[in-house]
C-alpha cells in the first residue's frame, strides 16, 4: 500500500495542476483528497489512480476550487498624493487692486 501511494504521488506531482492531490493506499483501495481547479484535473487523477498497479478502488475526494481562490492577494495601489497648491498666476495678479 506505501509503495502504491508514493507510485501515485509521484505521477500526479509530475503534473502542474495536479500537485496538490494526496494519495493514500490501504488494502488496494486509494483515496484521493486535495483540490483541483477544474472537472477534467478530477477526472485525469482519477484516471490515473484506476491506472495504477494493485489499485482496487479509488475514492475520489478531491473538491473544486477557483482558479482565483489560489491567487495571492492583490495589494491596494499606494495613495496618490495631492498636487501642491498653485501659486497665483501673474495674469491674475493684474487685475488685482492696486494696494492688496
């Protein structure tokens, strides 16, 4: 059964989006638990396990996440400072009073 589960943990390691898969083996009957983003990388591991030498049954547990759901956050953009106060222009201080 250890040397089941270490075959199927290699060859669903050996596939980027099935390297999050945990396979365990007992009496023949192997279990899979983790999570996949899509039905096709449920259905490939699943295929894989019935594959497998001296597998008798596969429980397949693997759940379905969002691609997103793995991303790492997105921090917040840094704020954007105020712009300096304009000085008054030279036009405008024509037509001011004299005297102010």
């Amino acid at each position: 059964d250890e040397k089941i589960a270490r075959a199927l943990n290699q060859s669903l390691g050996a596939e980027t989006t099935l390297s999050d898969i945990d396979a365990t083996s007992s009496n023949g009957e192997v279990t899979l638990s983790g999570s996949v983003t899509s039905d096709f990388d449920r259905s490939r591991a699943q295929e894989i396990a019935e594959r497998a030498e001296g597998v008798v049954k596969v429980h397949n547990l693997l759940t379905l996440t969002s691609p997103a759901a793995e991303l790492p956050p997105v921090a917040a953009p840094p704020p954007v400072a105020a712009p300096p106060p304009q000085s008054p222009d030279a036009d405008d201080m024509q037509d001011a009073p004299a005297g102010s």
